[in-house]
C-alpha cells in the first residue's frame, strides 16, 4: 500500500456509502471501509472520528452556510440572505456531479436509525449556523430563528428533490421554487 495517495478523505467516504449499501451500516466496520478505500485504520481515524460520521462531512455544510449569509448583500432582507446562502449551496456542494452520489446517500442513511438521528442532527446544527450568522448580519433573534427555520425546511426540501436522479434542475432552481413554495405555504397557514 502507497504511504500517501491523494483524496483520502473522499476515498474514505466513497468506500463507506458503497458498503453501506452492499452489507448494511451495522454489518460494515472501520477496518472494512479504510481497507475498500485502500487505506489503513489509523488514516480513517484522521479524518473521521467514527463510521458514523463519514457520510456527513464535519462542518462543510455550515461554513457554506454560514460564508453565504455573510456574503450576501447588505440590503438582504433575512430570507434573502437565507436564499444567498442556498445558492452557494448550490454551486459549492450540491453540484450535477454529486446528484447520484447524494442520492445514494440519502437511501443508506434512510435505511438506518442511527445515521437518521446523526442526519437530524446535523439539520439542527445547520439551523442555529443560520441562526447565528443571521444575527451578526444586526437580524433581530425571533426574525433569525423565524428565518432560519423556513431555510433549513426548505434545503431539507430542495435537498430531497434535488437529490431524485429523476430531476435535471440545478439545486439552486430548485432551492429557489422550494423556498418561494415553502413562503406561501407559510403565508397560507397564518389565514
């Protein structure tokens, strides 16, 4: 085995959602993913800190999240800052050449309780990264928490229909229609 090859971290996390797929999230082991991915254990463990979390890629999504709202103009309106964020989603993470991928992830972590916990989880961090980043933007508390609540529904949203191989459409198109269905939805039920 080579002492160094290059996207060990990707490697790593290929290896775990093929077998995941193939013997199941209980039935696959470290050493089973670092070996698939023609690495060793202890390279698995500098990057992941279990098998649980490989599919979830650490704070990725929340720098994205949160770089977003930053950048967005200053005259946003927080939902706007919200959408900014999302298309940098779109155009840094959730590009057309990781639509199969996601898909497939999206069926493992589906098929198991743990990494449905782990995912939940991982929606609640995101929301307080919006939270919290909307806030230093001057964005008063209940109107950040308001805002980034119909944010983290619709990426839950736009992330399951994005993630459809069936569908063509950029996430950003369709994080957009989302959030536009996800506002009126909203507006309908204060009626």
């Amino acid at each position: 085995m080579a002492r160094w090859q290059p996207n060990a971290s990707e490697r790593l996390v290929v290896a775990a959602l093929d077998l995941f797929a193939e013997r199941g999230y209980e039935n696959t082991t470290v050493i089973d993913i670092a070996e698939r991915a023609g690495l060793t254990k202890s390279t698995f463990f500098r990057h992941f800190p279990d098998k649980r979390e490989v599919l979830f890629g650490g704070d990725t999504m929340t720098g994205v999240l949160v770089n977003g709202i930053a950048a967005a103009p200053a005259a946003a309106t927080p939902l706007e800052a919200v959408a900014y964020a999302l298309d940098t989603i779109g155009r840094e993470a959730f590009t057309p050449a990781r639509r199969e991928f996601t898909a497939r992830r999206r069926a493992v972590i589906a098929a198991n309780p743990e990494l449905q916990e782990r995912e939940a989880l991982k929606g609640l961090g995101l929301t307080a990264s919006m939270i919290d980043a909307l806030k230093r933007r001057g964005v008063p508390d209940l109107t950040s928490r308001v805002a980034a609540e119909l944010g983290a529904l619709t990426l839950k949203i736009a992330y399951e229909r994005w993630s459809d191989t069936t569908n063509a459409d950029e996430f950003t198109e369709v994080a957009r229609r989302t959030l536009s269905e996800v506002q009126a939805a909203s507006a309908l039920s204060l009626r």
